[in-house]
C-alpha cells in the first residue's frame, strides 16, 4: 500500500461514472412500459432479463416455509439478534409530537406521522445481502409504516435466495414480490394489477435501479443513492498491524472503487500495515477486487500529530471510521464529519454491518458532511398545524397584514382581514 | 369558479415545465466559470445580467445601517414578533444525542451536530421576500449551523432591498453577498476568493437557480425545489363565504400556476364562494395571476360528506389546508397528508405564512405524502458510534462473523477475528 506523508486536506472523491445514456433510455422506456401495460410489461421483461417466465409475482407462504426449513438453525437465530439490536436502537429514534400552547388558548402544533407505505429494492444473486434487507426494513417498520413490501429479482429457477425471505421474514415483512430491475422501481412508483403503489422507495441496486429511480424521484421518495463504501482507521502505535490490516481489506472486498485510508502518527504501523496488507491479500478470497481497490484508492498517510489526523478526518468525511488509540473516546468527541465512528480495537466496522443495532446504510462520498445514515427520520414526515382562536386573531391579524403588504401580497392581508368584514349579504 | 361534483380521487399535480435545454448548457457554464475563474466570473456575470459593476460582493455594515434607517420601526418590530414566533417554535424541534448503553460496558450512539456552514438564496426584485429570509435562516440559526451566508442579486444601483437586509440582521445574517442566479449558487458550492463554500443551499430561485441546484447536488446538500403553490380548504355551511373566496386568492395571487381548491358539504356555499371569488378578483390588485390561477388549477368540489373531503384531501396530500367546519380540530387528526394545516376560521393560511411561528416552507404538489416543511432536522446531521468491549467482542464476534460468511464477505469475518489471531511477528 502506499505511503505518503499527510498534508491537511486529503480528498478521495472518486468521480463517478457518467450515466450511460443508452441506459437512460432503456430505463425511461421500460417504466413508460409498466405504467400503461403493469403487470403484462413486469412478466415480459422477467423472462427477458431474469430468465424465467413467471405466472404469479408474489411469493407465497410455501416458498416462505421452504426457505425457512433449507437454512441453518444457528443463522437463523444470529439474524433474529441482530435484528433484536437494530430494532432496540431505531426505537429509540422514535419522536414525539411538538405542541407549543400559545396565549389565549391558541397552539401550533408539528404532528409526525409515519408514511403510509414503503418499497425496498433488494439486490438479486450474491449481492443479495440479508444484512440489508435487516438494516433497510426494520426502521420502516420501527417508524410505523403501515405496509413495507420487498421487490427482488428472481433466479432463473423462479426463486429468491433463501437468506432474503428469511431476513425478510423476521424483519416482519410477508408482502414480497419477484421482479427486479428498472422494472421492479416503475411497479412501486406507479402500481400494477399485483403491486399497489408506495409513498418512498429505498435499497441499493445496480445501476439501471439507480437510474430508475432517479426517473420517478418526485413521484415518490427515494434514498440516497449510495457511492463505493469507504473507511478511514486513525490509528497510533498502540494498534495492531494485521487487525488495521484486516480491518482496511474488508472494505477493500466490496467493490474495486471502495476505498480505505489509515491516517497514523506511527511510521512503524505504516511500514507493517503496508505488509501486512499485501500478505493478508494473497489469502482473500476476492483478491482480485480488494487488491483493485487497495491499488487505486487504498492510502496510508502518515500524520504529525492525532491532531492533523482528526483535521484530515473532518475534511474528508469518511463513511466509516476507526479510532485505534490511545484515548479513543476523547478523541472520538472531536469528529465532527463521518457517517458511522467505530471506537477502539474491538469495534471493528463490521460489528456495525451486522450487530450492534446502528444502521449500516451510511453516506458516502464525502456527504457525511451534511447527511445521515438510514434512521426513523427517512420514514416519518412531519405536519404543521395552527390554530388561532378569535382573541388571538383579533390581536394580531393588523400586524399579519402589514407584513402581507410589505411584500405586496394585497390577497394575502386581505384574507386575514376578511374576518373583520361586515358580511352583509355574503351569509344570508 | 368552476363546481363540479368530487369524485373520490381528485389529483391537482400540474405537469412541471421540463426544463430548457438551453438554460441546462448556460447553467452548466457558468457554474464551470465560477469554479475556474472565481469572483472575476461573479463581477462578469452580475454586471453581464444584473447591470451593476461591483467592486465588492459583501454587503458592508453601512449597508445594513441605511437599509434600517430607511425602514418604517413599526415593520421592523412586527418582523421582530414574527422571528421570535419561528425561533421559539423552532427551538421545540431541537433534539438530544441518542445514547444506549449495551451489555459488557459497550454502548452505541446517535450524535446529532449541526451543518458548518449553509447558504441561503434570497431571490430579487419584487420576489424578495423578508419572511422567507426568516423563515429560512432560523431554522439553520437555532440548529447550531455556526455560519449562515446569504446571497442575493443588486438590483441596478448595486443594493440589496432593505427588506432583506433588516429581515437577515434580525434573524442574526451578517454574511450576506451581492450575487444571485446560478453564479451566485455555484460560489456557494465551489467557494471564490471572497465566498467560502457552503455545506448545503437552501432558499427559492427562478429556472436557473434551480437548475444550478440540481447541478451541484451531490457536492453539497438543497433542499426541495418547490412546485407552485397549493391550498386546499374544508367548508361546511359554518364557513363564510367572503372569508374562503379570500383564503382562496390569497393562494393564487402567488402564481398562475398555484391551485386554489374548495371542498364542501354545502351547494349554498360552493355558489356563493364561486360568486365571492368573482367580485373579489376584480378589487385584486394582482388580478390577472389570481384570474389565471383560478380558472386552470381553481376548483369547487361538492362533497357528499365530510369523510369523503377528508378522503380526497389524503389522496390530494396539498401543502396547504384550512379546515373551517364545525369540529374543525377533530376533523383534522383525520389528515393524514398535508404540508400544514390551519383550523378554524380564524387561522387563515397567511397567519402561517408570516407569523405564527411554524415554517411557511412547505411540500407541494402532492409530495406532503412523504416529505416535511423546513424544519431543524434539515440543518442537522446524525453520526452513529459504536463502542464494543473486549468482553462483548468476545461474546458477539463469532455470530459477526457467520453473518459476514453467510454474505461471502470473507474479509468482513476475518476482520473482526482478527483481534483473536496470535500476534507473533505482526507487532514485535
């Protein structure tokens, strides 16, 4: 891995790829295809692309059994904890209304109230990872929403992954239906004879899913659409070269434009992680991507002080950090810009991916300067609400009215003023 | 004002503009020579389409001492009343850090911490808006945001309206920059000589502010782009007829593309509103937008009942509500979608708009289904910690690591193993 000696602002935006416009325009055609001809269009373009020619979209309660019963006892237990734990700490996230009394018996009110209904896009094949469907679903259902339904594109013997219908399952979600793709995105966004329309569509996808649901944003709601994951690990001497290692190369498997950065003030742990990762490489299973990555946007950058680390940090708002210090805690109250902080030696970043109830749907991409991960926010919205008895009205609307005429908005203060109008013959 | 009887899906949603190819590849230039080229670009533009040549951008404290000294006091202390209004309402929004103690002395966390920095459009001309200037810097203001810039385009003296100025001191904006259009949104982005970069933009504009917008998403965070604006209004045969057609036009007034819509249980009151709007129009001093907007997107529904307005109202999901029926309160916990709503006849929707202390920031066209007026949240982001003992590692890091093989993400198991491993040579 390389070293290089820190400046003050490092910067590892990668620049996406442009949309390919042949695609655009595939995606812009299939969904115009779903919303005239639904389900007609979902089933031809599942036999096209999936390979399989469906008679019923919904997978049925017998296909859920099956999954159950194919899969290992102890996984199923270690999902169901891990959903235990992301469930306990979304609920804290649950908010209370705001009522704000006023003089004389008025109020102003902020009612937040779930969405009536979500969609979540899961992957198909080996991206078909049960982790999120946990992480997209539960706080949905935690948030309240009535209906949570999942798409995913079926096999080409008909099925989903088993690992997904169980996840799904003891998330709480029965309503699943086998169609993938730009596809999948039109059915939730528009509805079909099966599929009845939702309100916000989240989950990762390839980049016809990305596309598509750039193209109904507006319609319904999307999340944020997800660049290559990325870490940065602070780290002093007191850290472990092949845990840093370890820890860099998990992030390096993802994908060959994920990236990961260790930021250290020890030149021995940077000589030693630099090894370490090239000998822990030629035992990975998916050498090929993480050594891509490693190669292109994998760093190890050697800083004066945990100071000018914590500095570098803040400017390059990394997706997920670890702190491996001294002082990790202390030093942790210093971050002001990351999605996720992993602190001290026994919090690798995977224990979040999978555990310990935070969310792992996290901003990238240097975005965690003004966004958060996945939380019961993106799952509520929030209705102000005013009243305003007579007595209040009476003591106010002049001051309503000047400022209405203020900004020439003669309609404005003349509906406040209404009220004080002789109705003469207006009600009769 | 046309009456038709409703049917149980009405829909407002005006087909947007798409957007001018041309405006797209100008936005797309300037924004390329405000990044290259700094505040020279900034002076070429504001002088190309503002017709000022400026020397300096920021606007300077003899400025804002004129623009007070020009201002009548009585507005001054009514805008006063207005931002401690939204200020006190907007402090009920703030939210604490979210701390979970786990087994083993672990524990996970939500910190919430304010944005840096935010930039807030303010249009010119006739749509500078004080309200807006409060109803958007405070919010950012009482979440901590620790610097609020505002820019603006001159008019042809080289001056902010003093609306603007005394709105932007009394929200507490001294930051404020003689520049608009999409020059003005790219600096916020990309930061020249004299305007640091920004972390998010918010704030109204015409067709190329946001296009702009749309342009730099990504590299900072906007907020919405507002549609039109909507009002849908609640009437039994409590209501009075002068006071509806009013709120009405109040709506429309704005643009010719707002909507205006009436849903009631009584025929005698759709008449007369229909009559009332008439006669009112012609004393409008913005007639001909209030025409405009009332004969395409104005409607009078004839309900059966009010469960069936409040039905429609859902399926409609309008940014604005009044309900003035008997029961006005009741029936409004029966909304499920709306941006804001205003009970009972004496809170009318400009009360929202300019005083009560809610947001006038708003969802339109049907997307309070699954989004929020501008609130605190928007000016805060959540970073999730973990912290994992070595005792719960221990105990946990086995079920990590089946999850992580069950997802083949090798590296993500031997990750968290990894601190199991025997050191030997790694950290001699």
């Amino acid at each position: 891995m390389k070293i290089e000696k820190l400046t003050d602002t490092i910067s590892l935006q990668r620049s996406m790829e442009q949309a390919n416009i042949d695609h655009v325009t595939t995606v812009h055609e299939v969904i115009s295809d779903v919303k005239e001809n639904g389900d007609q269009a979902l089933f031809a373009y599942t036999e096209k692309w999936d390979g399989v020619r469906l008679s019923n979209l919904k997978v049925s309660d017998e296909e859920m059994e099956e999954a159950f019963l194919s899969f290992e006892p102890q996984l199923v237990e270690d999902l169901k904890e891990a959903a235990d734990n992301i469930r306990l700490f979304h609920e804290k996230q649950i908010r209370q209304n705001i009522d704000l009394a006023l003089e004389k018996n008025s109020y102003i009110q902020y009612r937040i109230s779930p969405l009536d209904a979500v969609g979540l896009y899961v992957p198909g094949g080996t991206a078909a990872y049960p982790s999120s469907v946990l992480m997209n679903a539960i706080p949905a259902l935690v948030a309240g929403v009535n209906r949570v339904v999942i798409v995913s594109p079926p096999s080409k013997d008909g099925k989903l992954p088993a690992s997904v219908l169980v996840a799904a399952k003891i998330a709480g979600i029965t309503e699943i239906y086998k169609v993938g793709g730009a596809q999948a995105i039109a059915a939730l966004a528009y509805g079909t004879e099966s599929i009845k329309p939702v309100d916000k569509i989240t989950g990762p996808g390839n980049s016809y899913v990305a596309l598509a649901k750039r193209e109904v944003f507006g319609k319904v709601a999307i999340d944020m659409i997800a660049g290559p994951s990325e870490i940065a690990i602070i780290a002093d001497d007191t850290a472990f070269a092949d845990e840093v290692a370890a820890d860099l190369l998990a992030q390096a498997e993802h994908d060959p434009f994920a990236s990961s950065v260790l930021i250290t003030t020890s030149e021995r742990l940077a000589q030693k992680v630099s090894d370490e990762v090239e000998r822990q490489l030629q035992l990975l299973p998916r050498e090929e991507i993480a050594r891509a990555s490693i190669e292109n946007y994998g760093r190890i950058y050697l800083a004066e002080s945990l100071h000018q680390a914590v500095k570098a940090t803040n400017e390059l708002a990394p997706e997920h950090l670890e702190i491996i210090t001294e002082n990790a805690k202390e030093l942790s109250e210093q971050i002001r810009h990351a999605g996720a902080i992993f602190i001290g030696r026994y919090s690798s970043e995977p224990v979040g991916d999978y555990f310990a109830g935070t969310n792992h749907v996290l901003p990238t991409n240097s975005t965690a300067r003004f966004s958060s991960g996945l939380n019961i926010d993106d799952f509520v919205k929030k209705t102000s609400v005013v009243y305003y008895s007579k007595e209040m009205w009476q003591e106010q609307y002049p001051k309503i009215a000047r400022l209405a005429r203020l900004e020439r908005l003669e309609g404005h203060a003349r509906s406040v003023e209404s009220r004080s109008w002789e109705k003469g013959l207006l009600n009769d």
